[in-house]
C-alpha cells in the first residue's frame, strides 16, 4: 500500500478488504500524511500495529526536515513553505494538537524509518520495495537514510521511461500517479504494472491517487503472496 495521504475512509475500506490476520506483514510504501485530515491519526495507528512496516516517503521526509529545524530551533520558513505547497498544513495542525509524547513519538518513528526492502522474497519471488524509484546503488536488505549518498533519487524521483533496471526482482513503488503513465484521466485509477501479466512486471505503481478526492483517485492495496488487487 502507498500514498494514503490521510485518506481515512479509503484506508479502513481497504483494511477490511484485506482482513489482516496476526501472521501478515503489511508495507506501507511512504506518503500516509497531507492532503486530507486524518494523515496523523492513521500514522498512530501504524505505529501501534506491529503487522506495519512502513517506509519513508518524500512528505515524511518534508514533515522531518520541518521538525528538525523547528526542534533545533533553527529558521524553520523554507522546510515550512516547502511541506505547505504539498498540502502539509492539515498534517502540521494535527500533529500540534497531540501531547508533547505523542509528538515526539512520531517524531522518533519517522526519523527512524527505512527507505526501501531492496531483496524481499515472497514465494520464491523477490521484490523492491521503495516510496518513489529504486537506485541500483542499493540492492541488499534494508536501507535508511543514513546508507544512502542519493536520497532525493529513492523518495522524489519518477520512472520516466520503460526501461528495466532489475532482471531478477520487481520494484514496487508509489508516489507517481498511474494515470501518468496510462494516460486515462476519466476511469477509476488502477495499479500500474509494465506486462501484460502482473506477475511477469519489473515496475509495479500502487499509487492510484488517493490524496485526490475525485471519481478517478482511490487507495489500491497489492497482496505480494499471488498478486491480487485491492481498491477503497
């Protein structure tokens, strides 16, 4: 799952689709917080669930460089303007209504999370998790921010052309819309993969646009163990 952009009632339908049961692993692949008021409440909520993993994407990113700065105490106005452009500003009241510990708290989560899953197996098939695009630097385990030299490549950078970069794994991705690549802007967005058959893809996009609130954008969720596809 990717760029719930608090989207709440999308990420409950899609939660009850998918019936986590106590043995799951759901990987978030960044992007819950901005454009929509419930980004906190969902964060706290992934937080608490150990069946959670989730990934750094590029709005969490912008949250922690405004919440260094403002913890530093350091001039906080560009990392603010930056985050308020990208509809930053409902996350920010939110997260200022919590306690001081719950601040800090999602504080530590965020600054603690890693960037991508570069080899997981699923049944014998080997997956790239990442926010935005992978770099080929970095193709083992897990990584963080501290590992990575090109950070802004991983949580900002778009997959421009069809071109394959891994022959053995599949990159699983967000952040870019699918319709930037299909091209339809009138049917409801579906996941983004570049096969005629899922299974067979290098690139898959979950991100079907659920920070919009329209008759295209839903929240798309894909189930790793067979492929299927679930929508809210």
């Amino acid at each position: 799952m990717s760029d719930i952009h608090g989207n709440l009632d999308r990420f409950e339908k899609v939660l009850k689709q998918i019936d986590i049961q106590d043995d799951d692993k759901v990987y978030i692949l960044g992007d819950v917080i901005d454009r929509n008021p419930y980004g906190i409440e969902i964060l706290l909520r992934i937080i608490e669930d150990k069946r959670f993993e989730m990934l750094l994407g590029n709005h969490e990113y912008m949250m922690l460089d405004y919440l260094d700065k403002y913890y530093q105490k350091k001039k906080t106005s560009d990392a603010l303007n930056l985050w308020a452009l990208n509809g930053g500003m409902v996350t920010r009241s939110a997260f200022f209504r919590l306690s001081k510990d719950e601040q800090l708290r999602i504080y530590h989560y965020l600054r603690n999370l890693g960037v991508a899953i570069c080899d997981l197996m699923v049944n014998d098939h080997m997956f790239y998790l990442v926010h935005a695009n992978a770099n080929m630097n970095y193709t083992k385990g897990k990584v963080y921010c501290d590992d990575i030299d090109d950070l802004y490549s991983m949580i900002w950078n778009r997959r421009y052309d069809d071109s394959i970069m891994f022959d053995d794994r599949t990159i699983v991705a967000g952040h870019t819309i699918v319709a930037y690549y299909t091209m339809n802007y009138q049917d409801p967005m579906s996941i983004y993969f570049d096969s005629d058959d899922i299974k067979d893809a290098s690139y898959i996009d979950l991100d079907c646009g659920s920070g919009a609130n329209n008759i295209i954008s839903r929240l798309s969720c894909l189930r790793l163990d067979d492929f299927e596809c679930f929508y809210g």
